[in-house]
C-alpha cells in the first residue's frame, strides 16, 4: 500500500515538475507577450506625435490610440489572471501532495484537481494564443497608420504645390481683372453714346411707325368706303338694267304685270312703286338664291294704298288681263325673327336672313 502511494507521489512530482515547466514556459511568453506590448506602446505614441501634425486625421488617431491603449489594459489584466491561475495551480498542487497521504480516496480528488488544473494551463494557453493575435492586429493597424501618414505626406506635398499653382494663377486673373476694368470702362463710355443715338434712332422709328399706321387706318378706311361705293354701285346697276328692261316693255316680267304697270303708267298714277324685282338690290353672289327663294313674288306689285291696288285689279278684271299680286305699303307689315330663330342663324353654312343680305330704300322696308 506504501509503495503505491509513493509510486503516486513520484508521479504527481513530475507532473507538478511539468507543470511547474509549462508555468516557465508562459511567463516568458507573457515576459514577451509584455515585452511586444511595451515596443507597440513606444511605436504608437510615435505614430501619435507624427500624427498630431494632421488636423483632419486627429481625431481618428486619437480614438484609435485609445483603443489600443483599452487593449494593452485587457492583455494586463489576462496576465494578472494567469498569474492568479499560476497561484491556484500552486495550491491545487501542495493540495494534491496533502491528500496523498490520505490514500486512495484522497488520490482520486487530487487526480481530479490536477485534470481541473490542467484545464485552467489550456485556458491560459488559449488566452495567450488570442493575446498574440490582439498583438499582431494592434501591428497590422500600426502599419496603416504609418501607411496612411505617408499618404498624407505626400497628399500634403501636393496640395502645397497646387496652392502655390493657384496663388499664381489668381495673380495673373487679377491682372487680367485690372485690365478688363479699363476695357470696360470704356466700353461703357461707348455703351453709353451708342445708347443715346439709338434712342435717337428708336424715336425717329416710332414717329415713322406711329404715321405709318394712320396712314393704314386711312387707308383700311379708303378700302371700306370703295366696297361700298361699289356695292352702292352694283345696286344702282342691277336697277338701270331693271329700268331699263321696264322701257322695253318690261321684258321677262309676267303678262298681266307688265299691262298693270302700263296702265298706270298711261293714266299717270303715281302711287304705284314698281315691282319687288325693281325695288330691291341683290349682290351678285346671291342672286340664284334669291331667285330661289322669291320667285314668282318678284314680280309682286308695290303700291302707296290699297285703292290704288283696287284700282288695277279692276282693270285687270275688266279686261280680262288674268291675275296679279299687289303689296299695299299702308297695309302690309314686315315680320321679324324672334330671339329662338335667329340661333339658327349661327349653324354652320347659314349665311343670314334674306331681307338683311339685299339693299332697298328705306320707305319699302315694311314690303321687304
């Protein structure tokens, strides 16, 4: 029973002596994890001092700065919990050496707590390993920021140049500005003299366009009296041609008109006005519709009074002459379109009431 527990003793000796090894073996690692964080340290209060002469670029280093800073602190503190877990791993170990004098049931517990042990160093290792990994990406950024400075150099250096193009162009325009001010000094001078001939020019213009335009407005009024000059003439025209067919015997007039407007010629009564054909002045354009619409009462006879009226028809009866149409102009009455009607007027093709389209003295507008 001795012997197994002194075989047991010499196997935690050597695995203590392994631990103890391992232990070493992280303190120089963490000896040189802090010796890397120390020249990482120095690099960027470096990086910071070049840095600081970038003013758009401060704040960023600044807070990257501070970062790796809150970093070195974190790794601190991992090496603060390795030492506590180099402490416990001590403990657990004199632990394991107490309970080996106990016997078998005390071994069991302290191969428990050496396995625990054994699981805190694999802790560490993995601290230590992600500890590194912190170091290289703290390197990797030291290297973009010295990167980056000298981007921003040679930024700078450019700019100063471009500054130094610009401050000679900006003299030369403002020796150009000097001379176009004389330029246009005197171009307004010339401006001005231009002006003043051309608001010459422009009264002249507008006394020449002002009788320019009376003259039209006599003129349109010349044009207007003309047509109806020559309407006035084509009126009295169309009446001589009348007239004058009444002098041949009245030619194309109906029999029995013709002998009524003959007797009262011979018995010179003078109440008779002739026949709507004559007393009316037809524009040539519409003269088929004239004779469309009228007709036969073209040749309807005009008198002052219905005795002179009865007076013909007697002599027409007497004599057998046949029939004739007489309009009284004491008796008859023209109509006139009411409001409804003369919307008509307005349809498309409608060119207007007959009466109103033809001329005629004003004593036979009741006939017509």
């Amino acid at each position: 029973m001795l012997q197994e527990c002194d075989d047991t003793l010499k196997r935690d000796g050597e695995q203590r002596d392994s631990h103890q090894e391992q232990i070493a073996e992280l303190e120089e690692k963490i000896t040189a994890a802090r010796g890397g964080l120390l020249t990482i340290s120095n690099d960027l209060h470096a990086a910071q001092d070049a840095l600081s002469t970038i003013q758009n670029r401060q704040s960023a280093r600044a807070a990257e700065r501070g970062r790796l800073e809150g970093e070195q602190e974190q790794a601190d503190a991992r090496l603060v919990q390795l030492d506590r877990l180099e402490d416990a791993s001590r403990e657990d170990i004199d632990a394991q050496e107490a309970l080996a004098l106990q016997g078998e049931k005390d071994m069991e517990a302290a191969r428990a707590d050496a396995e625990k042990a054994q699981q805190r160093a694999d802790a560490a290792d993995r601290e230590l390993q992600e500890h590194k990994d912190a170091v290289l990406e703290a390197m990797e950024r030291l290297s973009a920021v010295r990167s980056d400075q000298t981007r921003l150099h040679t930024m700078r250096g450019q700019m100063q140049e471009r500054l130094a193009s610009l401050e000679t162009a900006a003299r030369e325009l403002r020796e150009g500005e000097t001379r176009l001010s004389g330029e246009l000094d005197a171009a307004k001078d010339r401006l001005t003299r231009e002006q003043e001939a051309e608001r010459g020019c422009s009264d002249r213009v507008d006394a020449a366009r002002t009788a320019q335009q009376e003259e039209e407005t006599r003129q349109s009024a010349v044009r207007t009296r003309a047509e109806e000059l020559s309407a006035q003439l084509q009126g009295t025209q169309a009446r001589w041609k009348l007239l004058s067919d009444m002098s041949r015997e009245m030619d194309g007039f109906n029999q029995t008109v013709r002998r009524a407007v003959q007797y009262a010629k011979d018995r010179r009564i003078t109440g008779v006005r002739g026949v709507v054909a004559q007393l009316i002045s037809v524009p040539e354009q519409y003269e088929t519709a004239m004779d469309m619409v009228l007709g036969a009462a073209q040749q309807n006879i005009v008198t002052d009074t219905e005795e002179t009226a009865k007076s013909i028809i007697d002599y027409l009866r007497q004599n057998k002459l046949g029939r004739a149409t007489f309009l009284p102009q004491s008796s008859v009455r023209s109509n006139t379109l009411s409001a409804q009607e003369r919307r008509v007027l307005s349809m498309p093709g409608c060119l207007g009431v007959a009466s109103e389209l033809v001329s005629f003295s004003e004593e036979h507008r009741g006939i017509v």
